[in-house]
C-alpha cells in the first residue's frame, strides 16, 4: 500500500490520539475491537471487493 505524507493544512489538528481510557474511567465504556482488528477487517473487506463493486 502505497500512501504519502504531507505536511499539515490550516486548521488540521496538530496531535491526534486515540486512547479509550478516559471514557472507560468516566462512563464504564470498552471498545469492542482494537485498532488491528478494525483495520485488519477493513483491509480484508477491501482485498474481497471486485471491479463491479468499484462502478
């Protein structure tokens, strides 16, 4: 998989983090899945797409 990097645009944020701790501590709530099994399903669910899935 190809991808490029780039620098930031205006009004991008400058740090993004995704740690599900805080909401677990404040309101009892787990994710269901980690961040491998979603992208590991959607990368799956792409590699069985077909070119009539793509018109």
């Amino acid at each position: 998989m190809e991808y490029d990097t780039a620098p930031r645009r205006e009004g991008d944020s400058a740090r993004l983090v995704a740690n599900p701790s805080r909401i677990k501590e404040a309101m009892g709530w787990e994710a269901r899945y980690t961040l491998d099994d979603i992208i590991s399903s959607a990368w799956e669910w792409e590699q069985k797409r077909t070119d009539a899935d793509y018109a």
